[in-house]
C-alpha cells in the first residue's frame, strides 16, 4: 500500500483529476505531496511483525543526537529568540576563530620552511606544560 505512493503510481480519472490508489480507494493527488514519517524504533532491524521498508525508493535521514546535542541547540534557539544582539556576536567571534587558526597554520607554515623542520615533529618541539 505505501509503496505505490512511494512510488508516484498516480492515474487520471475521467474527470481528469489525478488519483492514486490507497488500498482499494482512489484519492486524488497532489503531485507537491510529500510524506514524511517519523520513528522511535531503529530502521535497520525489522522484527516480528514489521515490514522491511522500501528503502531503494526513499531517502532516510538519521535524526540521532544526544542529551547535550538537544540542549545545545534548544539554548541557541532561545539566545536567538530572546538575546538577537548575541547572535551577532557569535558570528563575529567565530568568524575571528577562523581568522586566527588561518593566521596560526600559515605562522606554523612559514617557521618549518624558515627553519627546515619536518612537518611531523613540529608539534612536538612546541608542546610544553602549561602551570
């Protein structure tokens, strides 16, 4: 049954309006129709009583996120909502972060060719105990 939706199996009527069919009733179709489903249980493993789901036919989209991926994204929907003036400020910092991790690997760049250091042990030579 939910293949032939799937699958845009539509046909016209004599009225000319178009119609697919949904167990053994015509209804009329929307060729903008779109479905999405919604699911609690893993998709991958059918048990007894599922059926496997047309997935040659679909496109499946994992929504799995953690505890703190929820809060994380829940907390920056209210700063935008309720603090606007941040959400400036955030770009503006992350644009800067961007900046200096640039200006960081070209100064990394330029100190391996000045001083003829393997790219491999630079790490090691600049890594030191922060008190």
């Amino acid at each position: 049954m939910l293949e032939l939706v799937l699958t845009r199996q539509t046909f016209t009527d004599s009225d000319g309006v178009l119609q697919v069919t949904i167990g053994k009733t015509a209804v009329e179709y929307n060729p903008a129709f779109r479905l999405y489903l919604s699911s609690s249980l893993p998709l991958f493993t059918p048990g007894e009583g599922q059926c496997p789901l047309p997935f040659s036919k679909t496109c499946t989209i994992s929504m799995e996120v953690s505890r703190e991926g929820i809060s994380d994204m829940l907390l920056a929907d209210t700063l935008r909502l309720e603090r606007p003036e941040f959400d400036g400020q955030l770009r503006s910092i992350e644009r800067d972060v961007g900046l200096h991790r640039q200006q960081i690997d070209h100064a990394k760049v330029l100190l391996m060719a000045a001083n003829s250091i393997p790219a491999s042990t630079f790490p090691k030579i600049f890594t030191r105990k922060v008190q």
